[in-house]
C-alpha cells in the first residue's frame, strides 16, 4: 500500500520549457549548418562529431531529439540507436545520412527511428521534419501527462474508499455485488472472487431480510434516498458480535438518468451503498437496556422487569385460570454479613443466595433482586397454594446449607413471605407489598421460615404503619410515661428494685403497652431518643424515690437489641445515672437474648464496660429465645429472669418445674441473681420458695404501677 503522502503527488516529468537537440555528424560544416537550421529559442542544440561524444551527451542529459549520421568514424550511427530503459523517455531519431541503400534505411527504421532523411536534404523539408517530430513528441508527453493525472486520479480515489471506514460496495441492477472496498472484504471474510457470484441476501440475517430489501436494492436518489437503515449482517464483529451496520443508499442509473427516478426502463443501474459498523454503539446500547433492566450485581431482572413479567403471568393465569405466587424472600442476617466481614463478603453472599434460589426454580419462573437483601420469586402457572408452599419449603432448604465466602464459612437463613394470585392481591403491586407483610409475619414468627398472606396481615400493617406516623414527636408531646413494677425479696419482704415498663398515652387509643410500638420504634430508628427518655426518667424517679427513704432501692430498665448498637451507649447509661447523682450499681439494664444474636463481639464489650462501672446486666425472658447457654460464661451477667411462660406452668407441668429448677441450678452454678417474672398466683409463689427462688414480680404482688403511686406503695410495704 502506497503512503497517502506519495499519493498526493502527481508523477511524471514536468513539462520541457526547450527542447533539446543533439546534432551528430562527423562533418563539421554539415553539422553547423544543420545546427544552424534547427537551433532556435525553443530549441537548445548540441553538436557531436562521433558516436563517444554523441553517448556521452546522451548519458549526460535528456535529449528530445537526435538527427543520426550513419557513417561515424568510431562507429555506426545504427549503434547509438537509444534502447530506452532507465527510466527516461527515449530520444526521437531522425537519421541524416548519405547513405542511399535501401537495407540502411530498412535496418534504421527497424531501430526505432522516426524518418530517414537522405543528403543531400532540403532544408526547408528537414526543419519541418524536425518541426513535426517534436509536435508529435509534444503530444506524446501531454498524453502521458494526463495518463498519469488520470492513475494518480484513480489510486487516490481508491486509496479513499479502500481505506475507508465504511463498507462501500455497489449492486448491479439485480442485487449482485459488482463492487466492494477492502473493508468489506475484511469485516465479511468473502473473497472478492466469491462476492462476485453473490446476491446481498446472502450476507444479511434472515430475520432482517424482509426489513431491509428495500434499502438494498434503493431505486431513489439524492434527498429521497434510504439513509441509516439498521440491519444486521451474517458476520461477527472484532468481538464475536453480531455485526450490524447502518445502511446508507443510492441508485445508480446510466446515460440519460437525470437523478430522477425512471420507470422501470433499462436505465436503473444498480444501488450504491456505504454501510457503516454500528456494532460498537448497537453492543453499547444492548448494555444499557441490560442494566435498565437487571440488577448489576446479580445480573438477575431488576424490579421494573420483575412487575412487568408479573404483569404477564396474572394475565396468563386469569385466561387459564390457574394461580401464581409471589414469593419475597429476605435475608435475615445479611446486615451481620455486611457490618462484620465488609461489603466485599456481602456482595459474594448475595450472589450465592442469587444462583442458589435460581436453583429452587423452574425455568419459566423469574427471580430478581429488588433490594439489598430482598428477593422476590414469581411462580407462575400453579394449580394450588400448596404447590408455592413446596418451592418456598425448597428454598429454606437449600439456604440452609452454609455459605462459603472466602475463608470464612457464614450460616445464614431466610423468611419468606407467599401472596398467591387472584386470592391474596388483584395485580402486581398488590401482591408484591402483601407478599412483603407475610414476609414480615414470618420474620415476627421468628425467622428461618415462610407465612402466607392473610388480609388480617394487611390490616395489622396498615395500623402500624399509622402508628409509625403517630410516633413521631410523641416524646416532645409527652405522650411516653413510665410505670413501675415492684420486685420483691419474698424472704426479706422488701421491694429490691422496679422495672420501668414503657407505656405510651396515645391520643387516639388511649393506653398502649411496648408490644403495640416498641419494634415499630426500632424499625423506623425511634427508639433511640426513646431508650434514653426511659433511661432519664427512670433515673430521675428513682432518685426521688431513694431521697424518701428507700436508700437502697434499684431501678431496672429494658433496652432494646438496637439500643446495644450505639456506639455511645455506654456514655449515655452512665450520663444518666451520674445527672441523677445514682451509683451505677443502682441501675439494671434487661437485655433479652435476642441482642446476642446480632453482633456477640460488641454486645460483649459494651456490656463489660458497663459492668465494669457497676451497672447491672440482666437476662430477660431467659430460656425463650437464643438457646446456647455459653453466653452465660462469657457475658458479664448479674441477673436472669425467668420467663413468665415458665411460671405461669408452675405446679400444673411437671416438665415447667423442672426447667425453673434447671434454671435456678444454673444461676446458682454461675452465682448469679435470678428473678422471677410473671408470679400472678400463689402457687407459683409456694413452688418458686420450695425451688430456691425467692426474688419475684408479678400480679400477685403488683400490677405495673403510674409513677405517682410508686411513693405510696413503697411507704405500705416499709410499714408492714
Ligand atoms: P418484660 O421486660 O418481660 O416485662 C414484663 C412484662 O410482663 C410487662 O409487660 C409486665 O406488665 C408483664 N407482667 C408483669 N407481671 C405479670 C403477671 O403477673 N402476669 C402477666 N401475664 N404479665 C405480667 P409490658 O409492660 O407490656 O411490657 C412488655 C415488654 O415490653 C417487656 O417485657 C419489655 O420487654 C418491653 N418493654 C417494656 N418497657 C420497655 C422499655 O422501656 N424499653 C424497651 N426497649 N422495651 C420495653
Ligand atoms: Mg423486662
Ligand atoms: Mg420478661
């Protein structure tokens, strides 16, 4: 391949501004006077007297024209015939001689010269003969001139669409390839041979062959002309791409076309067309509406799509009368996950949970990840209830299984939440959001487990979220109080301590206990300023309490799980014991088991700090929640209260009497303080002294009490 460079540049001589003439005689006057003859402005002449001098002047410089003598002293004129060669244009001969034999005219002709001009010659006819040989010569060289200009012409043009982006090529008037650039040659891999013999349908997909006809075998020009018609070829890109390329054409027509379009004549030539690889932008483009689509990280459909196909199978399933399920699938450690081992982990968990859910699934059925943690799986084409039941049933099972995530080995499990069409919603934003209750329903039953949708859930939720609302500013309102709840030493008969159970005074319904908002509190964050407005007034009451003669009297307080997640929660305690001017040892905080769950490494730490100031840590509703017991050793633990359920039991099962007795074994195997909750009988009371207990609550002794009565109360049992 040429250099552009070289091809900007025309080749061939420049024009002569004089042509030169070598004169070669061996007579000196017939030289001089034939120089003299023919010498002129436009004519530059040399004389030569022998056929060394005559080769020399001729290696020296281009000579236009000769005028030969035959008879040279050293040679024969025929001898410096010019043989052409080396790149120059030969010089025209005219051989001047006295030399009448017709052989010597014949063998000089043969040689390549011009004309054989005998002596002694004419003058006049000479000149001309000089005249007409070098108009001829002229000639030649504007011939050559222009032939030249013409290739340069030809090449450059080439070189343009050779080297051109774009795939150009030319139809004959039937659909054949009559012409194709390089590039065609390259990206289609058909030799210029084989194109030849081929028709463009040969090269186009057949699912756009229908589409694009028209554009290949354009008939109209100019503006009307197809441009950029999108079509895809039988060829793979640089990346193993469909290749599709944006269309541009023209018709060709012959003599007497006018860029009109003619009636079907015989003058439609064909189509020019320039096609240009889109592959690139048409591959970028397929990436986009990926992404539009799917979630990035698991490459599963994202929510739009999952709606969409939802939207499809309730339709379907209304025709066939059939059912399908939604399933909402979440994680229930994932934060874990994420808070412990970092996003990395996270990421590896999600995408495993992603391939081994899509496992559980027919291929028809389409999961997507709609959230962090949040899956959602739709079931079409189910005959019944039961059927969505198995999958979900499948899913716990293979979740189960731990997950491998790096080096470390993490356990993980799952709630899911089923909402069943037409029963459990009427479309798809329905039955996602009631799929999403009964996955909290499940998550509030206690994880690892599936809940169908019932629209008693649907109700429920709707109140919470009501409440929610109602929650916010309630602190400022003062809507939140306290009461109080004795804890007696039966030996002693003294009130030891008393719980601070929340009660929220709500405009509308009145009264409610913790169970109604305290996980609200926790879900929506507000349980924050709420554990340190419990904490604050119970220290405030309790120093009140204490300054009436009840020196020894404790306070203790419940936190939430969430709670435990402060960084500062420590600070804040101890802030509100010393603002009251309590002694840590005052104060006991209640954590339920539940907290241990979560993050056991802080809880530990946070816990020990407190300890360490002298803060009390119990155990509430031991025995019904987390069911390893090593926590006992390894927590800094003062109390555990047994939970009412076991209580209530008392006397009535014998295996509730053993589990107390259990209970108290262990505390007393780890000396720890241990309290029983819930004693609303006398029964209770008789068997919790025959076992060992002797520090109680419960109706029996007191109903939770306002703090206004606490004073009183506590005055009563001093004086008895
Ligand atoms: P808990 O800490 O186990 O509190 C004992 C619950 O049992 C209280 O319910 C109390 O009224 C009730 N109770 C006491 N004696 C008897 C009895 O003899 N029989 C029966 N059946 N029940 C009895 P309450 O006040 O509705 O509190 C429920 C739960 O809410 C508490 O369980 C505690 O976990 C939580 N809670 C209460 N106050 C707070 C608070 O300030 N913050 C947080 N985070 N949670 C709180
Ligand atoms: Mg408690
Ligand atoms: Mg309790």
């Amino acid at each position: 391949m040429r250099s552009p460079a070289s091809l900007l540049q025309p080749t061939g001589r420049a024009p002569a501004s004089r042509f030169h003439v070598l004169v070669v005689d061996d007579d000196p006057l017939v030289r001089s006077a034939v120089a003299a003859l023919v010498g002129s402005a436009t004519r530059l002449v040399t004389q030569c007297g022998s056929a060394a001098e005559a080769r020399e002047a001729l290696r020296r410089q281009p000579i236009d024209l000769v005028l030969l003598d035959l008879n040279l002293p050293d040679a024969s004129g025929l001898d410096l015939m010019p043989r052409g060669g080396n790149g120059q244009p030969r010089p025209t001969v005219l051989v001047v001689t006295g030399d009448d034999r017709i052989d010597s005219a014949i063998a000089a002709l043969k040689s390549g010269a011009h004309e054989y001009i005998r002596k002694p010659f004419e003058p006049a006819a000479l000149l001309r003969s000089v005249e007409n040989a070098l108009a001829a010569r002229q000639l030649e060289w504007e011939n050559a001139v222009m032939r030249a200009r013409l290739e340069h012409s030809e090449r450059l043009h080439r070189y343009f669409v050779d080297n051109s982006p774009d795939l150009i090529f030319a139809l004959d008037g039937k659909g054949y390839f009559r012409f194709v650039n390089e590039r065609f040659v390259a990206l289609l891999g058909h030799s210029r041979d084989e194109l030849g013999a081929m028709h463009y349908s040969a090269i186009i997909q057949d699912e756009d062959l229908p589409h694009v006809q028209w554009a290949f075998r354009e008939r109209r020009t100019g503006e009307r002309a197809s441009r950029n018609v999108e079509v895809r070829l039988k060829g793979r890109g640089a990346d193993g791409e469909a290749l599709t390329v944006a269309v541009s054409a023209v018709g060709m027509y012959g003599e007497g076309g006018d860029g009109v379009p003619l009636a079907s004549g015989g003058l439609f030539l064909g189509t020019y067309c320039v096609a240009r690889d889109i592959s690139a932008r048409v591959s970028a483009e397929k990436i986009i509406a990926f992404h539009a689509f799917h979630d990035a990280l698991t490459g599963l459909p994202n929510r739009t799509l999952f709606r969409d196909r939802l939207r499809q199978a309730i339709a379907e399933a209304r025709r066939r009368r059939k059912l399908a399920a939604v399933l909402f699938i979440d994680l229930d450690r994932f934060k874990l996950v994420n808070d412990t081992y970092g996003h990395l982990k996270g990421d590896q968990l999600l995408q495993q949970t992603a391939s081994r859910l899509r496992k559980c699934l027919r291929e028809a059925d389409t999961l997507s990840r709609i959230g962090g943690d949040e899956f959602v799986a739709l079931i079409s084409d189910l005959d019944a209830r039961a059927d969505a039941e198995a999958v979900a049933g499948k899913i716990l099972n293979e979740l189960a299984a731990p997950f491998a995530l790096g080096a470390e080995q993490f356990q993980t499990t799952v709630s899911v939440g089923i909402a069943v069409y037409p029963g459990d919603g009427a479309n798809e934003e329905e039955l996602i959001r009631n799929a999403d209750l009964a996955m909290y329903q499940a998550k509030r039953k206690g994880k690892n487990g599936l809940a169908f949708f019932s629209p008693e859930l649907s109700t429920f939720y709707a109140e919470r979220l009501q409440l929610e609302q109602d929650l916010r500013g309630a602190i400022q309102r003062r809507e939140f109080e306290l009461y109080y709840q004795p804890i007696h030493n039966v030996r002693t008969r003294a009130v030891e301590r008393l719980e601070a159970l929340l009660r929220w005074r709500h405009p509308a319904h009145g009264l409610l206990s913790p169970a109604r908002f305290v996980s609200i509190a926790e879900e929506s964050g507000q349980i924050r300023d709420l554990g340190e407005f419990v904490l604050d007034s119970a220290c405030a009451h309790l120093a009140q309490w204490r300054a009436k003669g009840n020196a020894e009297l404790g306070v203790s307080v419940n936190l939430s799980p969430r709670d435990f997640d402060r960084n500062d929660l420590v600070e804040c305690v101890l802030q509100a014991t010393r603002r009251h001017g309590l002694p840590a040892a005052a104060l006991e905080l209640e954590i339920t088991e539940n907290v241990l769950i979560e993050d056991m490494d802080a809880v530990s730490r946070r816990a020990s700090r407190l300890r360490g100031e002298g803060v009390r840590i119990a155990i509430d509703d031991f025995g019904t929640r987390y069911s390893s017991l090593g926590y006992l050793q390894t927590l800094p633990i003062s109390t555990i209260k047994i939970d009412q359920s076991f209580v209530r039991d008392l006397g009535l099962r014998s295996s509730s009497d053993s589990i107390v007795a259990a209970m108290i074994g262990i505390a007393r195997g780890l000396s720890l303080g241990i309290v029983a909750e819930g004693v609303e009988r006398a029964e209770h009371l008789a068997s919790l002294r025959e076992l060992g207990c002797e520090v109680m609550q419960g109706y029996l002794f007191s109903r939770p009490l306002p703090g206004a009565e606490v004073g009183d109360y506590l005055a009563r049992g001093r004086a008895h």
